[in-house]
C-alpha cells in the first residue's frame, strides 16, 4: 500500500481525472441529445443510467485489459493495410456518430417534434439505452487505451473513471437542459460529433488527428456561440431621464 502516499500516483490520478472528464465530453454530449428525444419524465433517469452505463464498460474494459490491448494486433490486411480490432470498433463506431448526428440534423431542420410528450413505453427506453451502449464502448476504447499508458495501477484507473463519471453525472443536468434551451448549440454539437465521426474513421486508417485540434475548435466555436446567445437577449427597456426641472 506504500503507492497510496506516493505523490508520483496522486498526480496521475488527478491527471487522469481531468482526461476522463475531457475525453467524456462529446459523450455526454451525445447521451443528452439522445436523451432529449425521450419523455420528460424519463430523461434525468435515463441520462443517469447512460452515464453509469459507461462507467462500468469502462471498467470492465480495463479489468480485461490483456484483451483491450489485444484489439490492437492486426486481424488482416486490406491493400497492405493491417486492420485490427481496435480499427473495426472506430470504422463502425465513426460511422454511427455520422448517421446518427446527421439523422438528428435532419430531424431538427425539418421542425419534427422532439419533445416527446407522450411516453412511448419501455421501448423507447432500452433503444436509447442501446445506443448509449454502442457510444460508450467506441468512446471508451480510447480513454481506456490512454489510462494503461499513463498509468500501471489498475485500482488508481478505476478510481479516476468513477470520479471523472461522478462529475460528469452532476454536470449532465445542467448541460442537458442548456443544450435544450439553445437549438443553436444542439447544432453546433451535433456538426461536432460528425466532425469527432469522421476522426474515428481516420483513426480506423492509422490517419492520426491531433485530437486537441478538435476540442480547441469546439471550445472556440462554443464560446463565439455564448457569445452570440447573450447579445440575443432580450434587454431591458433604456431608463429615460425627465425632462421636467422643479419648479418651472
């Protein structure tokens, strides 16, 4: 237990956390615009659901390491191009994320009504959860590849994941209803999550993206939209001064 107080650990945890927490944004992202489609009644517990959903593939996936690493060997080769697993998960998964992200475009432009008020039954709910499912493992394959490089203690991984999930499961709330409050940003982050498809597929063909090229756009592009959201605010009506002076 000596690892406990060493600050070497404490200091991979916190970094750790804090990619967790990066890397899980466009997946929380992607549970709140599926969740938004949902009765209102059913989107909190949903959400939550999702989000822990993916805690636990994650850990799952880093229990079973010796197999997520193995996702990397080659399974065959296509035009001199070795194909792995790993490269099948991100090819399929990218492809998810543009028909999903441009299905839900579409949805949006041609006014379709996505609030849902009627419940619809536990259907809806397991398909939502399905597709929370496939999201979680194409966005965790990743982290958890990035957690065995930066850290060798399986139990330091672990506690990184629930926390960072912790955090993002109090977050989840309020960035869902903010995201419902805007349809502007559910459109930037819908054409992000095609631009974060079309990386994955890349990623599929050994085309590496630096993916802080991406979060530094979406940031920039998030914070000239706030931006624009409060000069669209609605203002208070100009105090006017009285002209009429005491006495005249």
């Amino acid at each position: 237990m000596d690892w406990l107080i060493n600050p070497e650990i404490w200091v991979a945890f916190f970094t750790l956390t804090a990619l967790e927490i990066v890397l899980g944004i466009d997946n929380i992202i992607m549970i709140s615009i599926l969740v938004g489609r949902m009765p209102k009644e059913m989107q909190a517990r949903t959400r939550l659901f999702g989000l822990a959903l993916a805690m636990v593939t994650r850990i799952l996936l880093l229990l079973s390491i010796s197999w997520v690493m193995g996702l990397t060997v080659d399974l065959f080769h296509v035009f001199g191009q070795g194909i792995s697993g790993r490269d099948l998960i991100l090819f399929f998964g990218g492809l998810f994320l543009l028909w999903k992200s441009s299905t839900e475009i579409y949805h949006g432009l041609e006014g379709e009504d996505e609030t849902n008020e009627t419940p619809k039954g536990g259907g809806q709910f397991i398909g939502t959860i399905v597709q929370i499912a496939i999201i979680d493992i194409v966005f965790s394959l990743d982290s958890v590849i990035t957690a065995v490089g930066m850290v060798s203690h399986v139990p330091v991984m672990v506690a990184a994941i629930i926390v960072a999930v912790l955090v993002m499961m109090a977050a989840s709330g309020t960035i869902s209803e903010f995201i419902d409050k805007h349809p502007s940003l559910k459109l930037l982050a819908l054409s992000f999550l095609i631009v974060v498809g079309t990386v994955l597929i890349a990623e599929s063909f050994e085309v590496h993206v630096p993916k802080g090229y991406v979060y530094f756009a979406m940031a920039f592009s998030l914070a000239v939209e706030a931006l624009n959201i409060r000069m669209r605010r609605p203002r208070a009506e100009p105090v006017h001064l009285s002209r009429d002076i005491p006495g005249q």
